[in-house]
C-alpha cells in the first residue's frame, strides 16, 4: 500500500490509486470528441455508434470486424483473374466431354435423364474443383457466378462441338444437366 514502510497516522489516500483510476468520461478512439461507454468486444477500445459492428461474437470495431471476416472471402484482383480462367478452362473441357458422353435429343427416356443427372452432378464438382484449385479455396458471390457462366457455357458449348446449337430450346438433358450442376456449384462455393 504504503511506499514507505513507515507507519502513517493520517488517513490520506495513496495518490497511486488516484492515478490509476480510469477518467470518468470516455472517448471514440476514431472520433475523439464523442463520448462513449462502448467498448469493441475484441481489442477492447472504445467506440462509438458510428464506427461498431455487430457481429454474432458481440459488438467490435471496424478494423476488428474486418478481421474477422473468413480468409475465403477475401478476394485480391488475382483470385478474380485465376477464378475466370478456370471457370473459362472448365466450360471448354465439359462441353467437350459432354457433346461426347451425352449427345443431344429432343426426348429423353429413364436412362438417358438420369444420365444427364449424374453429369450435371459431376459438372458441378469439377467446376467447382476447378475454381477452388485455380483461387485456392475462394468462396462468395464472384466464385458463384463464375461456376454457374461456366455450366452455362459449357452447355451451349456441348451442342456447338456437336453442330447441334438448333436444338438448344429443346435440348432437355443439357437443361437438366446445366441447371443441376449449377445448382451444386452454387451451394459449394457460398
Ligand atoms: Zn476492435
Ligand atoms: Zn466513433
């Protein structure tokens, strides 16, 4: 309590405890002539209405809710440019593979529909694959949207190799393919 070891007879208050009491008013650290009691919940700051974030963790500050956000969302100029190239190289190889493995027809029987089921299954995984090898593991609205151009094109590319583009309204394998594998791809990557 006391620094010096002597006994004290008045009842003064040590001035160490008045130093280290917390001034009373407190203050954004971003606006400093805002008063606040708000603390970000990580670094522990104050803040103030205009600069928290709720987040499911509690409230935090901006650089603190930034950090937070997962690393797979995080998009830099070169995961857009590998993402498309990859989605582009994707849509190639499976409309290719596609005009081979499943020729167009105007009907379809059991067979043939579930066949188309299962590729558009697999054109959604390979896709994906493609795109998250390519970015390494990037996710959101960007990767989204490249996979299911990528499905699309690889099901208009599929009756082009084929000379079979007339048939692109009545063509009910690709459809079912397409919309199945971009409905895979575009869960998978959210
Ligand atoms: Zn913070
Ligand atoms: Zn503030």
């Amino acid at each position: 309590m006391c620094r010096n070891q002597r006994p004290h007879t008045n009842h003064l208050v040590p001035i160490s405890s008045i130093e280290l009491k917390e001034p009373l008013i407190n203050y954004c650290k971003v606006h400093p002539s805002t008063e606040t009691d708000l603390r970000c919940g990580r670094c522990d700051r104050y803040i103030c209405p205009q600069d928290l974030t709720h987040t499911p963790g509690g409230i935090r500050c901006t650089e603190c809710a930034q950090l937070r956000r997962p690393p797979m969302y995080e998009l830099a100029w070169s995961h857009y440019l590998r993402g498309g190239l990859a989605a582009a190289g994707a849509a190639l190889a499976l409309g290719f593979t596609g005009a081979l493995l499943l020729a167009p027809r105007t009907f379809g029987n059991f067979f043939y529909l579930a066949s188309a089921l299962m590729m558009g299954i697999a054109a959604g995984i390979l896709v994906s694959e493609a795109i998250e090898r390519a970015t390494g593991g990037k996710r959101g609205t960007a990767m989204q949207l490249f996979a299911s151009a990528s499905i699309v094109v690889a099901a208009i590319l599929r009756l082009l190799f084929g000379d079979n583009l007339a048939l692109l309204d009545r063509d009910v394998g690709g459809a079912m393919a397409a919309l199945v594998g971009t409905v895979y791809a575009w869960g998978r990557m959210r």
